[in-house]
C-alpha cells in the first residue's frame, strides 16, 4: 500500500500535541501515545498517533496464528491496536469468569488510514488518501480542550472491596504462597462508577496534567475509551533487539527535595521491594529465552530508581537477541502477559488471579502499541488508567501490588491507594 508521506515543523510542540490530540479524537478509532520528554533509548517518536481504521483484525478463536497471518499479510505496514488481558485464556489454556463491562475485544489490532508522529519539531503525516498538508492545516487550526471540565458534579467512585476484604484475601494467597502454588502474585483492586457521564478527551488531558508519564495512551475504540498514564513499557523492538522493563517497587513522592530523596534512597534499599523486581526479571529472562537467541538474554539494569510525578519506581530492563524469523505473533505467545502483572509462577499465578480477583481485567493488565513499516515495535503496560463506556456508561480503574509471603496486607492497601490517587484527581 502506497502512502503519501511529508513532513512540517510545528513550534508551541506542547500547544500543537493537544491539537493533534483533539484531531485523532474525531475518529471513531484512534491511538495516540505520548512520551512526555521522558529520555529513553529504547524508543524511536516523541509522540504517535493512529487515526482511522484503513483495515482490521479482531478475532476470538486461535487468535494468535491469524495474528501471525494479518501481520505477514501486511508486512511493511503500519499496525496499532492492543493486547487485553484475556488473550491469556488461549495462551495458557485458561478460562475467566467474570463480566467484560467495559467491552473492549481480547485483541484488536488496526492499519490507520492516517499516522502522524512527532520527534522535537518536526511532524512526519502518513495517509493513504488524504492530503498531508490539508491534514496539517486541519490540526493546526484545531481548538484547545478544556482540561478543567468535571466530568459531572458529585461523582460518586466505589471500591469493589473494603480494606477488611482486601487484608483476609491477601491472608488467603499468602497461604497458596507457603503451600508453592506461587510465590509472588499480583492482586488487584477495582474502582468503579456507574450510570455517569464524562468527557473522555478533558479526562485524558486531566489525568496527564497531573500524572504525565512516558506510556501514556488516549485509545478509543467506538465507545470504548482507554485513558492511560502507564510508566511503564512492555515490550521494545529495534532491529533485531528486544527490550522489557517490568517494574516492581514503589515509593511515594515528598515534596519536601530531602525527604523525597530519602524516600528514594530507601526505595533502593528495600530489600522486599529488590525481591520482588528480581522475581519477575528472571521471569522476563525465561520468557524471553524462548525467542531470543542462545546466551544473548541479558539484564541491561537492575533496581534503576526512576522518578514520577506521583510516585518513585524500582524498573529493571532485560534485553535479548531475537532468533531469525520469529514474528510478533510468537513473542506475544512467548512473553504476555507481562510478569509483572501476573506474578510467578505466571501460569499458577493467573489461575488465582481469577480466583480471587472480583473483576474481569480486560484491558488492564494487557498492552497498547505499534507495529512499525520496518518491523520495530513498542507496547506499554496498561496500567495506572481509567477505562469508560460511553454507551453504558460504566467507568472503573484497577490498581495492584505484588503479594509475597512477607507482604503486610494493610502497607499494600496503602500501595493501591497511592497508585489509585491521580485516577481519583483527575475524576474530581
């Protein structure tokens, strides 16, 4: 498929990503993912886009081997879409019980009719049909969204457990911990609203302001909305080099310069937290055995302390030499769903995932990235997001923590309540 291609400058870049922001959202299939300034090697745009499905792949039954076919078939095109966490069912021969009331597929996967993406000032616009400088012009004369718009007066947000559920749960799966069915789990906690209105795109833009993060997603399929500030990537692709940064080990920010430099310090030094983070890097290292070439899976860095606006995060970075002719489709079945929001053993781990979990993660927990023309890639972890319904209007977020046998019950609720405080704000 031949695209047109060209290329603008654009100053007031910040001004200019909401523009393009408020464009993509007139579609009613659009991805735009935004890396905030955050430094990084492992990725290629400042900030990406996908407007318009051109072509699309959604599929419930062996879903990974069409993958594998839609990819081949349009190999040296641009694919975007996501992961949910259910495409785990298939991986591992599992099943799940609970209701999907967001709605989003267990995998949806789309060629945009438009890709625009931006690298300091420079726009690069891809389209199959369009006019690159007319969509240029469109974007640049966009209005601003208003991020301070509440979403209605008096939202009313529940949590599916009290914190006395919460602490005899975890009292449960510490026991399957002494009994070895696992020996790390991540549990979560849903949060919920229903029967309300909101505005999807202020939302996003809310949520940013005050959590901006280096994954962060706005992904809207038909009425369905992801509103992601992930700090977190899944998987990377540069040539021939694949890349995880599983994360495990939080700590809160202070505003105080000292003490929050001490809360790092702290963090570094937290034996728990260190144990947990190396837990799921030998998981990422297993994982990625399977596709990688012989002795070339290495840890690149281990216990890298890395600060954000809400909290502090313990990341690791494992990386690997892949195998000729392995397709994504194979890496997906080899790798997801990412340990770090699994547990290990993954498998097991699951299992009591969907034992004790009250809601069904579809999407969080999955992934949501691209797949470029030249075969590279770069999928987050869908997590510290809001998710919304437009049509039943039905609103939750998740938010979890890894639960050893050492894990104090009451500190991890604290946890969950700290990842959960931005998805609260930005709702207020």
């Amino acid at each position: 498929m031949n695209r047109i291609i060209d290329i603008f400058y654009v100053d007031k870049i910040h001004e200019f990503k909401q523009r393009m922001l408020n464009w993509v959202n007139q579609f009613s299939i659009c991805c735009f993912m935004d890396s905030h300034d955050y430094a990084d090697k492992y990725h290629k745009y400042d900030c990406i886009a996908a407007a318009g499905a051109y072509k699309f792949f959604s599929e419930n039954n062996d879903t990974l081997s069409k993958l594998k076919d839609f990819c081949k078939a349009n190999k040296n095109e641009w694919i975007f879409g996501h992961l949910g966490y259910d495409l785990k069912n298939e991986i591992e021969n599992l099943q799940s019980k609970h209701l999907n009331k967001i709605g989003f597929p267990d995998i949806y996967f789309f060629i945009p009719e438009v890709v625009l993406y931006l690298n300091n000032d420079k726009l690069t616009i891809h389209s199959i049909k369009r006019n690159p400088a007319k969509i240029f012009n469109e974007i640049t004369t966009q209005p601003f969204v208003n991020n301070k718009i509440s979403p209605e007066k008096n939202i009313s947000i529940t949590a599916a457990s009290t914190e006395k559920d919460y602490i005899e749960i975890i009292s449960k799966l510490q026991q399957h911990i002494l009994r070895g069915d696992c020996y790390e789990i991540n549990y979560c906690l849903e949060f919920f609203a229903e029967n309300i209105n909101v505005n999807p795109l202020s939302t996003y833009l809310k949520l940013l302001t005050i959590s901006p993060t280096p994954f962060s997603c706005f992904y809207k399929l038909d009425n369905k909305y992801l509103l992601c500030a992930s700090p977190e990537r899944f998987l990377s692709k540069i040539n021939d080099q694949i890349f995880s940064q599983p994360i495990k080990g939080t700590a809160a920010r202070s505003k105080n310069a000292n003490a929050d430099d001490l809360e790092k310090i702290r963090l570094f030094n937290n034996e728990k937290e260190k144990s947990e983070n190396v837990m799921i890097v030998d998981l990422v290292r297993n994982d990625l055995s399977k596709i990688c070439k012989p002795a070339s899976v290495e840890v690149e860095e281990l216990f890298g302390i890395y600060s954000f606006p809400q909290v502090h995060q313990m990341i690791s970075t494992v990386s690997g030499t892949l195998k000729d002719d392995i397709s994504f489709a194979d890496i997906v079945k080899a790798t997801f769903p990412m340990g770090s929001m699994t547990g290990a053993p993954k498998r097991s781990a699951m299992q009591l995932i969907e034992q004790y979990e009250k809601t069904k993660r579809q999407l969080y927990s999955g992934s949501v990235g691209y797949i470029s023309p030249e075969n590279n890639f770069d999928f987050n972890v869908v997590i510290r997001s809001i998710f919304y319904n437009a049509d039943n209007r039905y609103l939750n977020f998740l938010v979890g923590s890894a639960i050893t046998y050492y894990a104090d019950a009451e500190k991890e609720y604290q946890e969950c309540l700290l990842k959960a405080r931005a998805m609260r704000e930005a709702l207020e």
